[in-house]
C-alpha cells in the first residue's frame, strides 16, 4: 500500500567521496554514508535526501536543493570564502552582479546558484522580508 511516511528526495552524483567532502565540509552540513554506500543528507528542517553514485551521472539541469538566507550578500561572500564558485551563469541567461546574485527587484527573490563537484545546480535565495 502506498503511504507517505518516509518519503525523501535523492540525486545522483559522479564522486561519492567528493560529494560527502562538499556536503558535508564545506557546505558543513549533516551527511553519513548508509551501508550500501549512498549519502544520507539530513536537512535541519527535518527533510533528507540520498545521494547516491551514478556511472552515467549526468548533472541536472534545474535546481536540486535551495538554501533560504536572511542575507544573500553574506551568504554569497561566505561561500566564495569556502571556495564556492557562485556566478555560474553568464549574463545572457540571468542578469546577475560580478558575484553571481540575480536581484528579483519584487519579480521574485535574490538568488544566486552554484555547482556541487558533479555539476548539479544548488542555489541560495534571499529569505522574504517579514511583513
């Protein structure tokens, strides 16, 4: 019978070592291999995701995991300090500053995206200001 207790969302990558170094290092979040080798990445929201190793990983294409920050600018400089590459689009996709921040100028939120060591696409975006 289907239920959704459980439920959780996974990806693939290329390194499963690289993986855990990045998600776990750099971006220091909570991540333990499980006995068949995948990652278990637990969100402190409560979420969890499993990534798992692909021969064929191709990255995606769209944006797998979203940071909300309460200062994007921060955040941004943070991630450079890491060694976090944040501008990864070019201007003709998305107009952005020379560190990679989309202004949504009421169109929608601040954001900027970055790769993981296998290219899948994360982003952080400015959290809404409280009304």
């Amino acid at each position: 019978m289907f239920t959704k207790e459980g439920a959780f969302s996974g990806f693939s990558v290329d390194d499963i070592d690289a993986a855990r170094e990045f998600y776990g290092n750099v971006l220091g979040l909570d991540v333990e291999r499980n006995p068949m080798g995948f990652l278990n990445l637990t969100l402190a929201s409560g979420g969890s995701i499993l990534i798992y190793a692909k021969p064929n990983h191709t990255p995606a294409s769209f944006t797998i995991l979203n940071f909300p920050v309460a200062d994007i600018d921060a955040a941004v400089d943070d991630l450079n300090a890491r060694g976090v590459t944040t501008k990864i689009y070019g201007n003709e996709e998305f107009e952005s500053d020379d560190r990679g921040i989309v202004r949504g100028n009421g169109q929608g939120p601040d954001i900027a995206w970055f790769r993981d060591p296998a290219g899948n696409v994360l982003a952080v975006m400015q959290e809404e200001e409280p009304a």
